[in-house]
C-alpha cells in the first residue's frame, strides 16, 4: 500500500523513524559523545526554566501588575491558574492523579494540560478544559486528547462538544477584565495553598 510517510536514515546507517532524534541519531542508537551533549543541554535548558519560575512566583507573591504589559498579565495568570488546577487535584499530602492516565504523582511535578489550544481565548483559563496530568501524556501524547474528550463526557455528558464550541468564539480579553481575574485567582490560590503551607515549600 502506498504511504505518504518517508522513511528517514539515521546516521548510523539503519532506516528506522528517528521520531525522537538529535543531530540526526534515532536515540537509541546515538553515540555516547551524542547523548552528553543533549544532556548537557536539557541542563541549560532546565537551569533557564527555574530562573524564570522564580522570577515569575516571586511576581506573583509581590502583586506588582498594576503597571505590567498586556502580555506580561497573561503570563501572570497562566503560572496562577497552573499552580491552582494542579494544587486543587491533589490530595491533603499533595499527590494528585493525571487525568488522563491516573498516574500519582506530586502536583508540583505535575503539569497543566489543556484540552483546548491556549490560543483560544475564551477557554485559556477555563478549568473545565484544563486538567492537572503528567508529563508524558501533556508533551509525548499531545495531550492524549480522546481519553481527555471521554473523560470530560464522564463528568459531564456533552462538556468535551460544548468546550469546544465555546472555543470557536473569538474574543480579546481586555487589560482590566485580565487584571480582575488575575486578582480573583490569586486570591483563591492563597486560600487553596494554605493546606500545603506546613508540609510543602512553594514550586
């Protein structure tokens, strides 16, 4: 049968698909000096992503938006509403189930998957559409998005079809409509946290 797919060649000569490659390796076959220099650089990249965390939280616990961009408000309410639907999905000892695998683990390691594109303004901050899952199903499963669609239909017959509806309308939030939710999720975010303030330190 014919197929539109084209096998790719990995450097090592074999010809399997190199879904998850670096310099041209299919991963399981890269070379040792290979593998390091990736390691390497998910260490950047992750030393890079703790700074920006902590500049955000500390944003965040200052309440500093009066003057902020636009922009910068909606980065302020994605990292509020992250850390709210995530620490809200968790037990009293702070573990919470991925929604669409049921794996355990600390919310804190979790992520934020939304079942809708943030690109869609209207469901951007939605906690209907945006579930507390782990890593694997938000980034290598792309969301895992038919078990995420069945699901919703669980809690709530017909939820997945009316997300996704509400999804089409186009709408721009405004600065001070941005900056009253922020407010109002900050808010609830510092009662929701105060039963982890004992046990567990801010992420």
């Amino acid at each position: 049968m014919y197929s539109s797919i084209q096998k790719k060649t990995c450097k090592c000569g074999c010809t399997n698909f190199p879904t998850i490659s670096y310099e041209g390796y299919y991963m399981p076959h890269a070379p040792q000096e290979v593998l390091d220099r990736l390691d390497k650089k998910q260490k950047r990249k992750n030393a890079v992503k703790k700074v920006v965390t902590n500049l955000r939280k500390a944003e965040f616990e200052e309440g500093n938006f009066e003057d902020a961009s636009v922009q910068a408000l909606k980065n302020d309410l994605d990292f509020v509403h992250s850390r709210l639907v995530r620490i809200m999905a968790a037990d009293e000892r702070g573990l919470a189930h991925c929604f669409t695998c049921d794996k355990v683990q600390h919310w804190s390691m979790m992520q934020l998957s939304h079942f809708i594109k943030r690109a869609n303004t209207l469901t951007r901050w939605d906690s209907r559409a945006n579930r507390c899952c782990c890593k694997y199903c938000n980034e290598t499963l792309d969301g895992n998005l038919k078990v995420f669609a069945e699901r919703l239909n669980a809690e709530q017959p017909g939820l997945a079809e009316q997300l996704t509806e509400i999804a089409r309308e186009p709408y721009k939030w405004g600065r001070d409509e941005i900056k009253q939710l922020l407010t109002d999720l900050r808010a609830k975010l510092r009662i929701v946290e105060a039963r982890f303030k004992s046990n567990h330190s801010p992420n």
